[in-house]
C-alpha cells in the first residue's frame, strides 16, 4: 500500500522539476551540509532550498542574530556563507545523496556576480537556482536590487542568459507592490516566484534601552506573517502566469492549504522546524493529503488558486 506521501494527488510539477510532495525547505534556515539536507528530506520534504551564496565568503553580522517574539522570529544573519567555490563542494555532496530536488539560493551584488553564483551552483548540479533579491538587510544586494523594477529585470535577464535550470525569484514584501516586482521578474523569464522572504522588523530591550539584534534591524517570519504572505501570493496570482511558491509562517496543514487556494502550487516551511522539527514537512503533506481526499480533489493543482473563482 502507498503511503500518503506518495500518492499521486500530492505530486505536483514546478516549472519543470518534479516534487513528489509540496513542501518544501525554505532559504535560510539549515546549513549547507548533506547530512542536515538529508534529514530534511527524510523529514517529507518534497524539495530542499539551500542557504543563499555569493560568490565570497561572508562572515555575517555580530551576534545577536536571532530573537524570538510574539509569533515569530527576527533575524539579522547577514547572509554569513562559505562562497560558492567551497559551496560546490557541498552541492555535490548532498546530490550524491538526496532524492528530492536542490535548489540553490544564490544572491550578488551585481548582475554578474548572480549570473556567475548561479552557473557554479548549476554546474555543481543544482535542480534550480533561487535568486535572493529581497533579504531585507545587507546593503546593495537582496531587497536593494529587489525593490528595482530596472535592476530586477537585468539580474534575471543575465542569469537566464547563463543558466539552463530553471530560475526562481524570491520576492520582498517590503515594497509598495508586491505584483509588479513579480510581472517585472516574470518578464525577465522567471520560472518560478516564491513569496515571500522577511518583513522588515526590529525589536528593543527595556532594560538596556537599545536595539536587540546586532545589526539592529531584521527581517520577521514565522506566523506573526503568513498574513501577509497569503496576502502577496493572492495579488501574484491576480498579475502573472508562472508558478508561485508560497512562503511565510507555514506550520500546519491548514496554512499550507490557505497558500494554494490563494495560488500557490508549493510551499517553503522554515521558522516552524524550529518547534516542530523535521517530521514538519510529513505531517502537513499528510494533512494535505486528507483534505484533498476529503474534498474529493484528486491532485493539489485543482485548488490553485480557488479562492480567486469564488
Ligand atoms: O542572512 C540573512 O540575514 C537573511 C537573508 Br540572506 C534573507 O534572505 N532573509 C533574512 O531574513 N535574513
């Protein structure tokens, strides 16, 4: 007997990679190593994104980096990585390994430096690279290039130019318009949007009197923003044709649900591993499975975007 993680209604097809579930790994979350993206993976993940890269290592900001608060978490990592020659290293180890597709997240500070990350991690054999152009904090790279219809076009334009798999694009909520960042992607040729990353956050110690994060401000996710999340997805779907994975405070079968009947053909769970573990990805994949058996769906691309024909 199949296992509800392999029944086929769960399958779903992402601009051409093939998910056996829609859950997810989102960015940022776990390290690079093999080991930590095959527990993952034995966890139910359908596909794994990794930590983003750049083409030198960084060091990231001071600690603190993480502070918890209600319903969420706010981080300033500052993008802390080993650069993309050591990188590779990893990508191929844990491509010897896993089962389920690798993404690779992959940020620059110009066009070039995207295109050249990318066509590393490709050739490393990534599934797909993941353009971060919307981390919420380091300075002229993420949301800075993000937030520019101009210079979001160039970057995506150039990485398409170079790479054969296909090409996502995480999109910032901190912009007036979510929508229009997506079409200007889409237009580029984006594959796949994935929305969205962190909402600009800060938090502050009474005793002290001063900013808690080292870098002082951060980026929110967890529930506190799947509000929100739901919300860009809905107005992504209203702009453009492509594919959207949905991302922000995913803990439950329930959210993951809300994410697809708003437009979403996956989704990226992170903050919630952190109190449910692992076995996250399972139990929502199970959970999706039972409602779509229940609502006598027999694939979860019947509710993609349902909300928008009621
Ligand atoms: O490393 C970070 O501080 C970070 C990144 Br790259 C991102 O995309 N989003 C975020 O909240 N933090």
């Amino acid at each position: 007997m199949k296992t509800p993680l392999e029944t086929e209604r769960l399958n779903v097809n992402l601009a051409g990679l093939r998910l056996n579930n829609p859950t997810m790994l989102a960015s940022g979350i776990l390290g690079y190593s093999a080991d930590t993206l095959e527990s993952i993976a034995e966890g139910g993940a359908g596909a794994v994104v990794t930590k983003s890269v750049g083409l030198k290592p960084r060091k990231g900001y001071a600690n603190p980096t993480v502070v918890q608060v209600n319903c969420g978490l706010i981080n300033a990592m500052g993008l802390p990585n080993p650069g993309i020659e050591e990188f590779t290293k990893d990508i191929r180890e844990a491509k010897a390994v896993l089962k389920v597709p690798l993404i690779a997240s992959v940020y620059g500070f110009s066009a070039e430096e995207y295109a050249t990350v990318a066509v590393k991690a490709a050739k490393a054999g990534a599934d797909a690279v993941e353009l971060n152009v919307s981390c919420p904090h380091v300075k002229e790279t993420g949301a800075e290039i993000g937030q520019k219809p101009e210079v979001l076009a160039e970057v995506v334009k150039k990485v398409k130019a170079n790479v054969e798999k296909p090409v996502f694009v995480k999109l910032s909520p901190n912009v007036a318009d979510i929508a229009e960042m997506a079409e200007t992607a889409a237009k580029a040729g984006a594959d796949a949007l994935t929305a969205i990353n962190t909402v600009k956050a800060m938090a502050i110690d009474l005793e002290t009197a001063k900013p808690i994060l080292g870098n002082r401000k951060g980026g929110l996710s967890g529930q506190a923003i799947k509000p929100i999340a739901v919300r860009c997805v809905y107005e992504i779907y209203e702009r453009v044709k492509v594919p959207i994975i949905g991302c922000g405070g995913i803990t439950n079968w329930r959210d993951a649900v809300e994410f697809m009947l708003a437009g979403a053909t996956a989704v990226q769970i992170g903050t919630a591993i952190a109190q449910k573990g692992p076995n996250v990805f399972k139990t929502v994949a199970k959970g999706i499975d039972a409602y779509l058996k229940r609502k006598g769906f027999r694939s979860v691309n019947e509710t993609v975007g349902m909300a928008h024909r009621s």
